[in-house]
C-alpha cells in the first residue's frame, strides 16, 4: 500500500485549488459515494447525526438484514418507504449533478456507489457501478418471477404490506444487497477494477465502514493512485489521503464555480 501524507484542510480557496489541480491532471479519476451525498436530496444516511441508526423509533439493524427480512418482510417494507419507495418524489442533490456534469466534462470517468436510491442515473450519470444493487427490480424468493420498481410502489401506495407474489404466494424481495449477503460479484469485480485503474479516487459521503464495500478505495491505493475523501465523519483511510475535507456541499459548490 502506497501510504500518501495526511492533509489537514481548512476548505480555504488554497486547498480547495489543491482538488482542482488534482481533477484536472487526474487522468483517470473515479468517484466513490455513499450515504452522505443523498442528504441534499432528503434522504437520510445511516450513521450521520439525523442518520438511520440515531432513530430510536427503528430498529436500522433489522431494516436491511436478510434474516429479519425473511421473518418479517413487513418490517422491511413499513420502515423502508421513505428510504427507497418515495425516490420518485427525490431530485438528485447538489453532489449527484456535480459528479454527472464532471463526467460530462471528462473529469470523473465513472462512479461506484454504495447506495441504492437510483439518483446518479437520475441525475445524467453514464457509468454507474451499483456496489449494494438496485431496487428498480424485485424478485420472488420462490418463483423467482421479477416485478418492477413502480409494480412494488403501486402495491405499497395501496397498502399491500407486504407485496407478495400474486402468481405463487412467495416473499418478494428488492434486488439490493441485505446484510447477510454476498456483494453481487459482477459489481464488485467492475467496481475493484476501476479502482484499481483510477490514478485518483473521489470518496464522497462515506465513512468506509461497511465491508467488503468500503475496501474499495485500497485498491487505488495500492495501485498507487491517490486518495480524496469529503466526509463530515472520520472514516478509517484518512490517513492515507492525500486531501481530506469535511463538507460536501463547501466542496462541490467550488467545482461548479471552478471547473
């Protein structure tokens, strides 16, 4: 592993100047996002101050977790409306246009994402590597007959909870990865390699906590890319990126000005 000297930021226009000369000698630079860029958009992240885990009314363990949901798929589905089911009332936030209009522009050649709100692909974004899979499809555990994203919503809207599958009986379960589950291989295997060949990787709202996921940044690494992270929260590669900021939207509203 390539070990790059910690900077201590202010968000200054020095710094700041820093990122800009990173990007655009970058020639290849990737971004990685999680939670915290979907907060523009009114989406809840899990371990920030308003998070998933801070709600003393849910259990956030049990949401996401295979075997609670196998159990209980109407836990999952009650709790989960806001998070997955209103996206079609979500707009893409400050970080998702940002990061397509980057990529318009030849500077961010691609972005893996731990999230699942489908708000990258809504905001323009080409290359889009779904690291915890898609809710645009659900599938019956038994049958495995295949239902669309608005299909679950309709019956949601309408108070079946949980949807079943009208053609066998069967749980129906969204196409994301639960805890309890292995990573879909394809995306993990795409998502490594772009790290691997990225000579710069933007780390976005995450606090690389969740495994295998948050390994990702390692491989650029160790390629001997160079590593920027922008979290509000300390994540366990800080010491080894060569820029480290606190505040997104600081951040990304001096790209719109400056690139």
């Amino acid at each position: 592993m390539v070990v790059l000297q910690k900077s201590e930021n202010s968000g200054d226009n020095e710094a700041m100047r820093e990122l800009i000369d990173l990007l655009t000698t970058s020639r290849n630079c990737v971004a990685f996002t999680g939670a915290g860029v979907s907060t523009f958009s009114g989406i809840r992240d899990f371990r920030g101050e308003d998070g998933i885990y801070r709600d003393e009314e849910i259990d956030a363990d049990r949401i996401f977790d295979l075997h609670a949901f196998l159990a209980d798929p109407g836990y999952y589905y009650t709790h989960s409306r806001d998070i997955i089911y209103g996206l079609d009332d979500r707009t893409p936030g400050l970080v998702h246009n940002e990061l397509a209009r980057l990529e318009g522009g030849g500077i961010i050649h691609g972005v893996i994402t731990q999230n699942i709100d489908l708000l990258h692909q809504k905001a323009g974004s080409q290359r889009v590597i779904e690291l915890h899979g898609s809710p645009s499809l659900h599938r019956c555990l038994d049958c495995d007959r295949t239902y669309s994203y608005e299909t679950i919503c309709e019956r949601l809207r309408a108070g079946d909870i949980p949807p079943l599958c009208p053609a066998c009986g069967g749980i129906i379960k969204p196409d994301i990865t639960f805890f309890g589950e292995a990573l879909p291989q394809s995306a993990l295997q795409q998502a490594s390699q772009l790290a691997f060949e990225a000579d710069c990787l933007l780390v976005c709202g995450s606090t690389l906590i969740v495994q295998p996921a948050a390994s990702i940044p390692l491989y650029t690494l160790e390629s001997g890319g160079k590593l920027v992270i922008v979290n509000n929260m300390p994540t366990p590669l800080d010491a080894y990126a060569a820029l480290r900021y606190d505040d997104l939207s600081e951040v990304f509203t001096f790209l719109s000005q400056a690139l």
